[in-house]
C-alpha cells in the first residue's frame, strides 16, 4: 500500500470513527449527566446512605411523591417506592435511558456474561405486574401525568404487553432495575502486579510527548524551555533508541516562553485532523514585561472579586506579569510523501491568554477530547497557600478548572468580543454552563488544585483521568465529568481542609457536592522530606505486559513511586490501588543508573507519561526517556505471558497479550469497515 493510499484510508477511517456512536458501558452517572454524590449522612427515604444521585432535598421530593400515591396495599406500595427511588441510583442515567419516567424494570434472566450481578436473575417487571396490576394509585408512575386513580390493568390489555413496554433484560455492559440499587458483579480481589519492567531509550529531558497520528512510529517530543522536536520511538524488544536530533527542532519557541520553575512550555496537542490540515496547537507561559504580546487579561479581577493592586509580589514577579497561553500553529506537510521537518513559529491564532496571579499551580496541559474533537484546557488554582482567593470554587474564575473550547467553529467577531471570552474560540453548545451569565462559559469542571497530567482511556474515552497534585497530606486521580466538582479548597481528597488565610472568602461545606478521588496516596508513604506531587498517567492498554492491561498507571514527581490501579467490577467506578515494584531491564538500549544498593533505577522526576502508536506506555523524566516492556526482561513473573516473542524481541514477556484475537480479525474488521464508510459518506 503506498504512502497517499495509507493516508487516504486513514483519513477515511477517522472520518468514519468520528460517525461510530460510542458502546454503552455501565458506569456511575445521574440523570443529570453528572456523576453521584457523596453523602455525608445516609438518605432518609430512599436507601442510599454512600453515594446516590439525590441530595437530602430531592429524596423528600420523592417521599412526597410517593406518599400523594396513596398507595393501598403495602406489598405494592414497596415495590412502587423502590421504583420512585431508583431515580437516586448511581447508574440512573441508563436507567432512565428508555423512558423519563421510570427506569428500566428487569425483565428476563440475567445474562451469563452481564455486567449486572445476579439481583435481577428473576423478573421484576412480571412481580411488578403480578403485584401491583390490579391496585389503585393516584398519580400512577405508569400513566399520563395528571390522571385519575389508575390499575395497571386498565392501560395494559397484558403483562406481556406491559413488560414489553417497560422491562429489558440485563444484557452485557448494560443495567436493569431489579427493586434494590443497582450492583455490578465483581471479580473477586486482582492479582498483584508482580512488578513494571523499564526500558531506558533516550537519554534527553522533556515535558511533553505525542505520537504522530499517520502510523509511523514517530512521535513529537517538547522541552520546558520552549523546543519542539519530530522523532522516531524505536519499537519495543527492538533494542534500538529514541532518534531524535538535539540540533535540529522541529518548532523553537524559547524567544515566547518564559522558562523557570513552574514556567515553561507545558504542552502540546495536535488537531484531530492534523495528518490532512496540519493544526496544532501549544500551551505556554511568557512574561509580558519582557514581550509586549504576551499580555492578557488578569485572572484576578472584578469578575472574580479580585483586586490585583492588593497582590503581593510571589518570587519577585508582580501580580499576573506571567501569563498562560495557547496558541495554534501550522505544521503544513508533517505526513507523508513529504514528512516537513520543521513548522513556522509564528502563530496560526492566539486562542487564550491569561494573566496569572502567583507563580505556581498554573497545570497547563491541553488535549483533543476523543469523541467530541473539542480542546481540554487544564488550569490549577494559580497559587498560593491553600488557593487564598478561593479561585477554584469561584464560579466566574478559570482558574481551578478544566475548560473546554472549541477551536473549530465561530459564530463571528461579535462571539470572539463576547465579554468574559479571553481569546478566538467558541463556547461549545454543551458546555455545562454555556447559557448560564453567573458561570464562565468555558468551564467544564471545577474544583481542582493543580491538575497534573489527564488522558482519556483509548479503550473507553468517558473515562477522563486526571492526576490533581495535594497541599499537605494527599495526591488523587479523579474521573473528570461534565460539571463535575472535585472539592478543593473545601476538601482535600475527601479530607476538609482549613485554608490558612481567606481573604477571598470561603465556600460553605453544604453549597457543594464533591466528587471524591478514586485512587491516590497519601504524602507519608512517599519520603522525601514530607514533598510529594502526582503526576498522572494511563490506563495500560498495551499487549507488551498483558499483566499490566487494563491498570490505571501514576506516579509520583520525585520518582518515588509507581502505583496501578484496578477497577472491580468493570466499569463500576471502584479501584484499587498499589505500589508496585519498579526495574531496569539489565539489556536496556541505554543504561539506567541505579543509586548504590538498590534495585529501583534513579528516575529523577517523573515528568509525564504517554502513548506511542502501538499503545506502549512512555515515561518522560528529567533523567531521560523510559518504556514498559516485557514482565520477563526484569524477571517478574506474569502468568499470562505464553513464551512468545513481539515486536523481534525476546523472552517471556513478549506475549501479544488481550488485543491478539481482535488482531486476527483485524484485517476482515479493516475491510469490512472501509466498505462501510464509504457507504456512509457516499
């Protein structure tokens, strides 16, 4: 196949992807779209007493509800109560997914390989009907709202007709109501990780790395200090290293980006369509007192209740001198026949600009949303002990949030000077307070302290990790949703914290509903002089360790620590968490070096993880660039590894691991695929 054809088929299979609905997979989510809360004090009426999608005031809503029912018989009345309830069911959103009124009633027997335990083995839907079809109710569930006292035997000619109206049965990867809250089956307690085996590739520093989307093994690498460079990531077991030439980059930035401590810059991202338009964009700091086009708009202002002419200095910079940018740039002929080795540093677009307040907690990494093609822009409160203006619970403040732009329609110059926009983007449509004047437009979540490192799973985009880095005692990964509010400053992972001064006031405990971290580790198990900062990382969805597939993969900064966790069940939302041991393969493409006595290879900082082309997770650190390979290179044990060798290397690990089947049928699925959008697009 040649270079235009591989291209041209590419583009077909990204066009026709973007068309694919996503699987539907159970996972915790209310009506509302937004994820469960957690209680405090169990409800009093309906019974949830961790986490529900009812606060206190929508379960007395519901009683009501129910006691208008003036329900008769209490064996009925139980059952009628359950389904009232379920709206406070932590899967209620696909509950409700059929009908707005009532959830989904079991009604056949659970599948063996259902997501769903085994509860809703009997028909609820058919007790439902044997219980309550000929009892009389005010304001039946099953009825036109408004409606006179009414049996279900009066709207149904049937059980039959009505079962197939309301039930469903509990199918794989999908939930039914069975009378009680819902529960997924579990697979009993994992298999510890015996250990992650590294390789080391490269021997340079970066922040940042993406793969280039065309196949080609070639991945773009960014420094903090403002470079850019396009190279090739030599396959795993190949023995071969990272090639990249030091002297040559690919987009030098280093006369914009302002590069100190926190500073720098921090990201990169390429449009979902880059292998055909050539747009990418780039995140960074820059200081205005040394470039007159860095300035924009102080992050602490009016709108936020902020004066910055009562900003002290912060390391000597004054109040919003250092600002943070994303800028989109052209990199026009990066994919083949004729790979560019360079792209023009002048700017395509200022997209956002943004002074801000202190010189610390600014995050600063963007990404393409897989399903939506939007762009996540991550922002930390902007610093300060314990966030004192309170930024990341101000409603109208950026700061503290993850936004959401998109970068590829405009309503024309009157949305760009829209006030509250800080630069040339759209809101788009289903931002969660897009047509709310009290909430900033561009948020999509808030509530974080300094998100450090997020990615979407490539196996289940909706699971949007973020690693958001503690104060003083605790370092969480959360799974960011649509509005969702991850605590801080009212708590720390799910500890309340006290910020030591308040001068922008606080947030009461009761005007939230946070959303509590999945995994984490607390600063004691770390020791270094008590600093601990996390930094996010990947779902594992490579097949060069099969024991690691499927594990959420973190780290910690300082190169303390790697954790995996482990969500049981599937798609349930619970994880659990361990450190697990960590090595240098001894035929390792470079040397790693090992401080005296210990096993554990010097890391340095542990910058970033990535993703190469073929999923093979990359470590970015200060002391250089490492890869997970095979368990066996280190001597770990993996009870799924089958002797055979990938990618022209050797040893036990080598195994194809959980993708080989779908890679059999990889080229009848390709064909049958191609066939399938050019129907559609045609």
């Amino acid at each position: 196949m040649g270079r235009d054809t591989r291209a041209g088929v590419a583009h077909l299979l990204f066009s026709c992807l973007m068309l694919i609905p996503d699987a539907t997979f159970p996972f915790p989510l209310c009506i509302n779209s937004k994820p469960p809360l957690a209680l405090t004090t169990p409800l009093r009426f309906c019974p949830y007493n961790r986490t529900s999608c009812c606060n206190s005031t929508q379960d007395s809503q519901l009683q009501k509800q129910y006691a208008s029912m003036n329900v008769s018989v209490p064996e009925c009345a139980s059952l009628l109560k359950s389904i009232i309830c379920a709206r406070c069911d932590v899967f209620s959103a696909e509950l409700f997914a059929a009908h707005h009124s009532v959830p989904l009633l079991c009604n056949s027997t659970v599948a063996e390989n259902s997501s769903q335990s085994n509860q809703a083995a009997a028909s609820f839907c058919d007790k439902v009907w044997d219980t309550c079809g000929n009892v009389s109710n005010s304001g039946s569930l099953f009825a036109p709202a408004d409606s006179s006292p009414t049996k279900l035997s009066d709207l149904w000619n049937s059980e039959s007709d009505f079962c197939n109206a309301y039930g469903g049965p509990s199918a794989e990867d999908a939930v039914c109501f069975a009378g009680e809250p819902v529960k997924l089956n579990g697979t009993g307690a994992p298999a510890p990780a015996s250990g992650l085996c590294l390789e080391k590739i490269g021997n340079g520093s970066y922040l940042s790395m993406v793969p280039h989307p065309d196949g080609s093994g070639r991945a773009f690498f960014s420094n903090q200090a403002g470079k850019i460079w396009l190279a090739a990531v030599p396959k795993a077991g190949s023995g071969g290293t990272l090639e990249l030439d030091e002297s040559s980059p690919f987009l030098d930035l280093t006369d914009k980006v302002h590069f100190d401590g926190e500073f720098g810059l921090m990201s990169m991202a390429l449009h979902p369509g880059f292998t055909e338009n050539g747009r990418f964009f780039a995140s960074f700091n820059c200081d205005k007192a040394r470039w007159p086009g860095c300035a924009g708009r102080c992050s602490c202002n009016s709108d936020v209740n902020c004066d910055p002419s009562k900003l002290a200095s912060d390391n000597g910079a004054q109040p919003c001198q250092f600002q943070s940018v994303v800028a989109e740039f052209t990199a026009n002929g990066t994919s083949p026949p004729s790979p560019s080795k360079s792209a023009s540093p002048f700017e395509v677009r200022r997209v956002f600009t943004m002074g801000l307040p202190f010189t610390t907690h600014h995050g600063g990494q963007i990404l393409f949303g897989p399903a939506d093609g939007h762009l996540y822009f991550m922002m930390g409160d902007g610093g300060g002990d314990g966030d004192p203006y309170n930024f990341s619970q101000n409603k109208m403040s950026l700061l503290g949030k993850i936004m959401r732009f998109d970068v590829d329609t405009f309503s024309g110059e009157e949305e760009v000077r829209k006030p509250g926009l800080w630069g040339n983007y759209s809101i788009p449509k289903d931002n969660p307070f897009a047509d709310d004047p009290g909430l900033a437009p561009e948020i999509w979540a808030s509530g974080l302290r300094n998100p450090w490192r997020c990615s979407h799973d490539s196996e289940r985009p909706d699971y949007f990790m973020c690693g958001d880095v503690g104060q003083d005692s605790y370092e969480e990964v959360n799974i960011i949703t649509k509005a969702g509010n991850y605590g801080w400053r009212v708590y720390e992972g799910t500890h309340l914290y006290t910020p030591p001064t308040s001068p922008g006031g606080n947030t009461s405990l009761g005007s939230i509903s946070p959303i509590f971290p999945v995994m984490g580790y607390n600063h004691s198990v770390v020791n270094t002089e008590g600093s601990a900062s996390i930094t996010g990382g990947y779902f594992y969805r490579s097949a060069t360790d099969p024991c690691m597939y499927g594990r959420y993969l973190y780290a910690d900064l300082f190169g303390n620590g790697f954790w995996a966790g482990v969500e049981s069940p599937k798609s349930g939302g619970n994880f659990t968490t361990e450190q697990i041991p960590f090595t240098c393969a001894s035929d390792s493409p470079l040397n790693c070096s090992f401080p005296s006595g210990s096993s554990r290879p010097d890391m340095g900082y542990i910058f970033s993880f990535a993703e190469d082309y073929l999923k093979d997770i990359i470590i970015l650190t200060s002391s250089g660039v490492y890869r997970v390979v095979e368990p066996g290179r280190c001597n770990y044990a993996c009870s799924k590894a089958n002797g055979t060798t990938g990618y022209g290397g050797s040893g036990p690990g080598n195994n194809p691991g959980p993708p080989s089947h779908a890679t059999q049928l990889a080229p009848f699925y390709l064909h049958l695929l191609i066939i399938l959008c050019y129907m559609r697009n045609s």
